[in-house]
C-alpha cells in the first residue's frame, strides 16, 4: 500500500473508481485544477510515493527530481511510447520509478464521429454534398495511415459500409489481408484515395509537402490523432484546392488560428470523452493500481 496517492490534476475517474483510490493508499489527494508549471507539479506531489495525471500535465524532469519518494506513476491516458508519452519515462525508470498507462478506452466514440462526419460530407446534411449529390459510403476508397486499435475500428467500420480499404503501418498485418485490405506505400496510398484518415502516435509527423502533392486535389483528410499529422505549410497550401479537412480537437488540427479556415470542420471536443470511455478508464487504470501493488479489487 502506497503511503501517499496524489493526483496532480483531473484524472476523469468516475465517482465509485475515486472511492476504490483508497483501498491502494493511506492518503490520497485529488486536485480539481491543472498545475502551471513544474514548481506547481512538485509541491502538489510533496511526499508522496505514487502520482496519477491525466495528458494535460507534462511531468518531466525538472519535477520529478525534487520528489524523491515518488516510485509508482499512473498515467490516466494513453501510452504507446515513451517519445510521445506527457511523462519523462526515461528519467523515471532510471529512478526505478514505475510508470503506466492505458489504451483503448476512447475509440468507439472516435469511429462514431468520424462515421458521423463523413456520412453528412456525403450526404450533404446541412451543406452541400461533396460531390454536389448524395453519395453512401458504398465503394469510397479509404486510406488509413496506422492501423493500430483506432485505426482498425475505423477501417472495419468503413469496409462494412461498402468502403473500399488500404493501409500503412509498421508492416503488413495478415488479419488486414484476410479483410481484403490493402497494404500500401505512403505516397500511393495518398494518390488512390479519396479520404485518409491519420490514426497515428502524438508527434508523428507522415505528411510533408511531397505528400500533399501525391494526395491532390478533391480529397478529404480526417485527423483522428492528438497531434498534427502534417507540416503546417504545406498542409495549408493543400487546403487552398478543393479539399477538406476534419479534426475533433484543436491539439489535432494544429492550433486555434486554424479554426476559422474555411476547408476545416473541428468539433474543438475529444470525441472519445464518452460516458463508456470514462468507464473504461477507470477499470484500467484501477486494474494497473491493482497490479503495482498486489492489492486486489474484489
């Protein structure tokens, strides 16, 4: 049992995973703001041993190594990596700090934004149809850049709505292949289709001005990521043609001053942010408690 659980800021835990906080620590402090800075993030640590934060804290470094009895940090938010995680995980380990994340918590609500989005692009519910009549998703040829669990929920979706689907990621994955998905070369995969879909890791940049010039002119870009996916020069020349992009957040369009363009729709809300999502949430990140410390849930 840890002696001290602080959570530098909201951590989205529903009410009943809050109360269950207890059973893994002494004393357990929540805080209901965001730290401005790593002096703020090292008082509110103080002497604890274990830290949760959500992914709108950075806890790098500069905090850490004022808080020397910290040994268990929870990231309430996905990690795939420690290059794009919001913790200094490498510092942290070589403090023989344990840190974890969770996954997967988020997608569905993601699939059914961009269903959503697309079918009234098409559709023209509320604007002009895309291809100045009512089109189904029946036949659209659909790339999706990283067919990680996001970007696989997306492609199934789409490929039983009629879609045709082809991919990049890592390598070729024989399940996709089994699907009838195509596995494909950046540029290529940009060339044949109509819509992309960027399903990628925070700070993964695939589309430079190369890109945008083998994507071409009447397509339809979503971004479905926490971050750009793009360089922002060429991406806003791309914008300039016959073109649409789609984000949900600001963090993935790149920026406020991009709001306003009129080739882009941002809902400026995390679509994953759902009541399951929540649910989910919590069970992973209690689950991850659980396993740090040997203290079951039942």
């Amino acid at each position: 049992m840890f002696q001290k659980l602080v959570a530098i800021e909201p951590v989205s835990l529903i009410p009943s995973a809050e109360e269950k906080l207890h059973k893994f620590a002494k004393e357990v402090v929540l805080y209901n703001d965001i730290p401005k800075d790593d002096a703020e993030i090292a008082a509110r640590i103080g002497d604890a041993d274990a830290v949760l934060l959500s992914y709108t804290t950075q806890l790098r470094k500069g905090a850490l190594e004022r808080c020397e009895r910290v040994k268990y940090i929870g990231m309430c938010n996905s990690l795939y990596s420690p290059e794009s995680a919001n913790v200094d995980i490498c510092y942290a380990n070589s403090r023989g700090i344990t840190v974890t994340g969770i996954r997967d918590y988020g997608d569905e609500g993601v699939v059914e934004y961009v269903i959503s989005e697309l079918v009234r692009c098409l559709h023209g519910f509320d604007q002009e149809p895309w291809d100045g009549m009512a089109r189904e998703i029946t036949g659209l040829k659909v790339g999706i850049l990283g067919l990680g669990k996001s970007g696989g929920m997306i492609a199934d979706a789409l490929h039983f709505l009629g879609a045709e689907i082809s991919y990049l990621a890592r390598s070729e994955k024989e399940l996709a292949r089994q699907k009838g998905y195509r596995f494909l070369p950046l540029n290529d995969l940009l060339r044949e289709n109509e819509v992309v879909f960027c399903c990628l890791n925070r700070n993964t940049v695939l589309m430079q001005a190369p890109q945008f010039e083998a994507f071409g002119n009447k397509k339809i870009l979503f971004n479905t990521g926490l971050s750009p996916a793009w360089e922002e020069s060429p991406f806003l020349r791309w914008l300039e043609g016959d073109n649409l992009c789609f984000c949900d957040t600001v963090g993935a369009l790149g920026g406020p001053h991009l709001l306003d363009h009129p080739k882009v729709r941002c809902m400026q809300v995390s679509t994953g942010r759902t009541r399951q999502a929540f649910d989910r949430l919590s069970a992973k990140v209690l689950h991850n408690l659980s396993e740090f410390t040997g203290i079951s849930l039942d």
